[in-house]
C-alpha cells in the first residue's frame, strides 16, 4: 500500500495529509480548549472553478498569544508560549497584558518534498508584522540554537502558495530525513499512521516556538 | 541528434525580451525626467540582475536614499523570482514589443513581494529552486548542496551571463538527466533515483516512473475572447493561480504527450485523466464543440513558444527547461464558473 511505503521513507502523500489534517485539528480541539482552534481552509475551488472531487486546502490557526517575560533589566528578553516554561532563575517580571506578539500558523503540504511545512507570521499587539531576526529573537531560547545549529531546517520568507504574500516558513527540504528517524522504531501498518505522522511532525516543528501538544494527544496514536 | 538538442537549448538561452524602462514618476526629481532605457533582457534570466545595467541610467534622477529595485507592469508589482520570460508570457496575452515596465528604487512593496536584496537574493532564490527540482527528480537534494562552491558559483555565473557550455558542464555533474527521450536523441545519461554505480541496465528496468518539476502559471476566465488583445490585463496576482506540482510521468512506453502533462496536474480541471495513452481524447476535445463544463485551454505557452498539445511530454522538458531544471508552463483556461460560486 502506497501509504505504509509512504511513512516508511519520511514522507506523506497529499490525500493522507488531508485526512491527517482533519482528525489533527478535532483532536486539537478536544484536548487544547485554552489555545484557538486549527480550521481546515478549503481551496478546492480556488482555481475559479467547482473542482471535481478534488480536495486542496491547508490547516490555519490564527491569533496564538506569546507572552514576553521582560525582567527589570531591560536587555533580557524572553518568549514563553501560554503552556508552560519555566525561568532558570528567580528574577522579578514585569508583564503586562499587551506584552506579547500574535502568531498565526499554516501548516500547508508541499507537493514537491511530499511533507507539511509550517508556514508562521507574527505582528506585535500593536499590529506591527514582526521580521525574521525579531522572531529569532524571540523563540525560546532552547529552539533557537537547534534551528542555528541544526541542518534539519531554518527559516526562511517565501512566498504563501495559497495567499499571495510573503509569510515566514520552516524549509521542509529535510524534514522527510528526520520524519524517518522518528517514525523508524515505531510500526508501519498501525490504522492512525497518517495522524501518527502529523502529531509527531508538529511535535518536532511545534517545539520552535514552544508549542507543546498535549499528552492525550500524543498517546492517542501510540 | 545531438546537435538537435543544443540547438533548441541554445535558442532558449538566446531568448531575450526588448525592455523599455520608464523610472516612476514619483522617483524623478529632475527636469527634464530621464528617457526610458532601452535593453535586452534573457528569457531565463531575473528581472533585478538587470539593475547594474540600469542605474546609470537612472541614478541621477533619483531622490536620496537607499536603493531597492522593483519593477511593475501596469500597476502589478512583479515577483522577481519568476524568470523574465514567463513574466512576459504570463501577463501579455498579447506580446508587447518592447515591453514596457515601470521601475522604482524606492518603496518597496514588502507585502506583496518577497525582499530582494539584490543579486545574492535571486542567486539564492535559483539554488533554492535547483535544490528543490533535485528533490523531485531523485527524491534528494544531496547532490545540489554537496555542489563544491565554486561549482556552485560557476554555475550561477553561467546562469546570469547566458553561458550554456559552462552551465551544461556544471549541471550534468548534479545528473538531473529526466527523461529518457527517444525524440530528441538525448539519452538519459542517469537513473532517475540517483544511484552512483548501479549497473546501468539494472537501473533502467528499474526506473519506470519519474517525477519531473513542473510550475504552472494559471490563470482562469470565463468570458470568451477571440483576439488575445481583448484579454483583460492582471491587476492582481490573486487573479493567477500558481500550480507549483510534479508530472508523475510513466516511461513504459506509452505516448505522453504534453497535453497529458497538463491534465496530470490539473486535477480540479481534470478529474478523469491518469497516465494513458491520450490520443483518442486530444482529438475529441479539438474537433467537438466546446460542452459547457469542458475546460478549454486558451492559450498555452512555454519559452514563448505555443506548442502543440500533442508534442511529446518529454521532448518538451529536454529541451524547453529553465536553468533551475522546473518547465514554466502560462496557460490561460476557459472554464464556466458554476452557479452558485
């Protein structure tokens, strides 16, 4: 079968992702009522004609909140998402509610490498979009030195395949070398392998910007 | 046979588009303003590599600032990471001659087009492409980014000045070699997986579907016009849909024309079509009339050529690829819009 070849090799086939899509985001939801919800964005009609049969689209979450912890010394800067993140040290914050940047997230397919690839865009509370080395700044302080270090991905701005406009992304060139890694110990004709791939794809991605799933999710396909 | 292939490539890297450059007129601060500048620019070549060669023509009639170049075709930003030539082919339905263009050094457009930085920009925006059409073609992008660094700088070089013989002998060490084309006299010089050493007749019964990088600039009407004149002009890259898919191409001897290709990534419009022998439905859909749910393709074009649909699927990428090695195809589809949406 097309699919078990499919994990095997790191990569997803677009009809899997679809399907991986919609279970991905109803799990969400069940298990994360403190975060927005992921929507699938039907494009199928996007060519200006009613598709026959043909399902495209991506999944989106909008509006996800990062708080910035400041301490009182003005130059240390911290993100933190809104599940938890410990301070090394005892330091005094000072937050305010406004102190924070917005995220929104596509995880859109990629015909070309067969895999998902995060596409993200972050404004401040003032609305001001927010480039590439502010948002470097800004990711946990873990996360930052493993995309600096590591050759599974960087970001990088590219155009949004669906959308018309620059948006930031996670470069999917490597991710079906590390997908293989992952999925290596685990059994290729499990029913859920298509949502398996998806949860532990964005429990990888996620990671970069602190975002945890959480652990019924993660047990839920084994 | 040969020689047939290096020539049809050597008229595509000798394809160039008349410019004529009119700096915006919010940009000139000088009486008179500057005349347009005249040039040439390659069809496999980026629109801000022209910037060296334009400056001069320019810089004096500029107000003072940092220097960014962008460039607009009646209103629309163009997105420098398209080749020049399917610009052209995309956005004049009918060809201009020369084409006129708008080009600004200030306020760039940052939410509509990708930065650009200037040639660094666009050279890593080619490799990047090259990476990815690797990947499709063996699954891998290993052999693009182990390129030596003075390959990889040779190879850029050769792409931006025009330099085929140097581009050919850089780019055959990535043996991308696609499809074996029996009509171009042009062997397949690798096995599509990539495999150093495999014994070679191993490797061919091996290799019976390949995947080939395709880019697809689609734009689609529903009102009929006769005379490409008549085409409405883009004022919006909304109105243009990108189909950035992979050919699924099956070698087993069945005739593949390019017809076939286009269908194969055109689901939406085609939901019947699969790797098969497409004679039969070519001629059904040029001699009966057009029904109204049938697609019609209005105008296709590649390299500014308008090939016919039937011409081997094959010939057409080996001899008609950009440098980056995706087919850039501009296509304009005639498709009734249903009731309702």
């Amino acid at each position: 079968m097309v699919s078990i070849k499919a994990t095997c090799d790191g990569s997803l086939s677009s009809i899997n992702f679809q399907i991986a899509a919609i279970t991905f985001a109803e799990k969400w939801k069940k298990f994360n009522s403190d975060l927005p919800e992921w929507l699938w964005i039907d494009c199928s009609n996007r060519l200006g004609f009613a598709a026959h049969g043909v399902r495209d689209g991506y999944l989106s979450v909008q509006n996800v909140f990062f708080q910035i912890q400041r301490s009182l010394k003005e130059d240390y800067g911290e993100c933190s998402s809104l599940n938890d993140y410990e301070e090394p040290f005892d330091i005094a914050t000072l937050t305010t509610g406004d102190d924070g940047y917005w995220y929104d997230f596509h995880v859109v397919y990629s015909s070309s490498y067969s895999v998902p690839v995060l596409y993200f865009r972050a404004r401040s509370s003032d609305g001001q979009p927010l480039n590439k080395d502010e948002i470097e700044k800004n990711l946990p302080t873990g996360s930052a030195k493993v995309l600096t270090d590591s050759k599974w991905t960087f970001i990088t701005q590219e155009e949004h395949p669906y959308l018309n406009r620059p948006w930031y992304m996670l470069h999917p060139c490597g991710t079906s070398e590390w997908m293989k890694l992952i999925l290596a110990g685990e059994n290729p004709a499990i029913e859920n392998r298509n949502e398996q791939y998806l949860i532990s794809w964005f429990s990888v991605v996620g990671q970069v910007f602190g975002l945890k799933l959480p652990f019924e999710m993660l047990k839920s396909v084994g | 046979m040969e020689r047939g292939v290096k020539e049809a490539q050597q008229y595509v890297w000798d394809g160039a588009i008349p410019l004529q450059i009119h700096l915006h007129d919010s940009e000139v601060t000088t009486l008179p303003p500057p005349s347009p500048a005249l040039i040439l620019a390659p069809r496999i070549g980026y629109l801000p590599l022209l910037s060296s060669q334009l400056k001069p023509f320019f810089s004096e009639a500029l107000p003072p600032g940092v220097d960014t170049i962008w460039f607009e075709y009646k209103g629309l930003p163009l997105k420098w990471y398209i080749p020049t030539g399917v610009l052209f082919d995309l956005l004049c339905a009918e060809p201009e001659r020369p084409w006129n263009l708008t080009v600004h050094f200030r306020g760039y457009p940052g939410n509509i087009l990708i930065p650009c930085d200037g040639e660094d920009s666009v050279k890593w925006s080619y490799i990047n492409s090259l990476k990815e059409a690797a990947y499709i073609i063996h699954g891998s992008s290993k052999n693009v980014m182990n390129m030596s660094h003075p390959d990889q700088v040779e190879l850029w070089r050769s792409v931006m000045n025009g330099k085929l013989e140097t581009y050919n002998r850089i780019s055959s060490k990535l043996k991308l070699g696609i499809i074996e084309d029996e009509f171009s006299g042009k062997p397949n010089p690798s096995p599509s997986k990539g495999q150093h050493g495999v014994d070679e007749t191993e490797a061919t019964a091996a290799v019976k579907a390949s995947r080939i990088p395709v880019r697809l600039y689609l734009w689609t009407i529903n009102e009929d016009f006769d005379d490409l004149e008549e085409a409405p002009h883009f004022d919006s890259w909304d109105q243009i849909s990108y189909i950035n898919r992979p050919v699924e191409f099956n070698t087993e001897g069945k005739y593949f024309t390019l017809l076939d290709a286009v269908k194969s990534v055109l689901p939406e419009f085609y939901p019947d079509s699969s790797n098969r022998t497409n004679a039969e439905s070519t001629n059904e859909e040029r001699i009966e009339p057009e029904k109204e749910s049938h697609p019609v393709i209005k105008l296709l074009r590649i390299q500014g050529i308008e090939p016919k649909m039937e011409i081997p699927f094959s010939w057409v990428v080996n001899n008609l690829m950009n440098p980056d090695y995706f087919l850039h195809i501009c296509l304009y589809i005639k498709a009734r819009k249903t009731i309702g949406t």
